[in-house]
C-alpha cells in the first residue's frame, strides 16, 4: 500500500517555478471546457487525443499530460463523489504537478508552499 504524505518545504521566491505553476493552472482552464463536453466529460484519453496539440508548448510533454491528466480525473471524482459537474470546472488553485524520483513517484507543488509526496 501507498502512503501519502504532506510535507511543508519552504522554497526560495524564483519567477521560474511561479511562471511554470501559473502555466499549468493555464492549461488546466483551457482544458476544463472541452472535458467538461456538455455535461459529458471526456476521459483522460480522449481528452487527450482532442487538446493535446492545441496546448503543447506551453509546459513540457510530461508536464502537459499531467495537466491533462489531472483535468480529467477532477471530473471523474466529482461523479464518483456524487457531485458531477454542473459546468466546466475553474481551475482558481495554482498548483502544478511535478515527476520526481522514481518513475510513478510524483510532486505536487502548491502556490502556498507545501509539497505533497
């Protein structure tokens, strides 16, 4: 079994980490309208397969389908947690999702300074 842990680090003020951050948050809202697709969301897959050109450039290959990713998986959540979306999704957070480690290990970091492992 996994375990989950929050972990606060606090890390230096630098524009890079904040511009790549802002730019996740970015395509995650141009993503929430085509997924949401009427109150029919897509899956990741199919998300991906409609956007994935449309947005690459903006974040790295790794970081845009995980953007994808995420993006697909709020709407799955919302249905399975009894709440489908009524409308797309507005992604307010900064937040961006980083790789690290061993492959499958990831990195969520916040704009509020706390990292999850």
């Amino acid at each position: 079994m996994d375990i989950k842990r929050l972990v606060t680090i606090l890390l230096p003020d630098d524009n890079d980490l904040r511009a790549t951050v802002a730019a996740f948050q970015h395509v995650q809202q141009q993503l929430a309208e085509p997924c949401y697709n009427n109150g029919q969301p897509l899956s990741a897959i199919a998300l991906h397969h409609a956007m994935y050109a449309r947005i690459v450039g903006s974040l790295n290959s790794q970081m845009t389908c995980s953007a994808i990713r995420l993006t697909a998986g709020a709407y799955v959540s919302a249905k399975s947690n009894g709440k489908p979306a009524q409308r797309p999704f507005q992604f307010r957070n900064a937040r961006a999702l980083f790789l690290v480690g061993q492959r499958g290990r990831d990195a969520d970091f916040r704009a509020d300074g706390m990292l999850s492992i």
